[in-house]
C-alpha cells in the first residue's frame, strides 16, 4: 500500500449545527474503524515512552455515511428497528466519508470548499 497516494474526505452538511458536524464526523470515523479493522496502524510512542493509539491507512476506496435518522435514535436497537422500514429516498445524509486512493477521492470531492 502506497500512504501517500491514499486519502479520506469526510462531505458534511455545511448548514447543520457545529455539534452535529463534529457528531456526524465522529460516528463516520468510528464506523470506518470498524468496517476497516486492518487499517489501524499499530500504536506509536513518543521520545518519553508514552503511548498514542495509531492512525488509519487506507487502502481501497470506501464510504461510509450517517443519516438523520441515526442522529434521531436513542439507542441501536432503535435505529436498525426504525431502518428496516425507511427507503433510502427517505434519508436524509448529514454527511458520507469517502476514503482510497488518493486520485479517485480528489475526483469525487476535490472542488468541494473545506469546512471553515
């Protein structure tokens, strides 16, 4: 795997509240951990001998999303219960990460303006 030719872009609704931004970044990171395991780098340890948990690699291109109908739900159970019965006409997507090789990530999203 080439690191430097890898990318992750996580598209977020520009018009939501700063909190859900910051949640919807952070259950798409969350998820991506989980849906790409493999992709956690070992932990690394400063001068001092501290720990830190390590970064992501990415290797393919992969999407994850995240919906205000999961933002809605109080528990998981709630959201896969309330899933089963919504199309996904119905979603309202707050944000989608976009992770892989570099090129095909900057093609999907590279004129999109940068959260300020």
């Amino acid at each position: 795997m080439d690191l430097q030719n890898e990318k992750c872009v996580m598209v977020i609704d520009e018009n939501l509240p700063l909190g859900i931004i910051a949640n919807t970044a952070a259950i798409m990171g969350i998820t991506l951990g989980k849906q790409m395991p493999e992709v956690v780098g070992a932990d690394v340890y400063d001068r001092t001998g501290n720990g830190h948990l390590g970064i992501i690699e990415f290797p393919d291109l992969t999407v994850v999303d995240f919906s205000d109908l999961a933002q809605g739900c109080k528990t998981y159970d709630e959201f896969t219960t309330k899933m089963k019965d919504v199309p996904e006409t119905e979603l309202n997507y707050y944000g989608v990460a976009i992770c892989g090789a570099k090129k095909k990530v900057n093609k999907l999203t590279g004129s999109m303006a940068l959260l300020r």
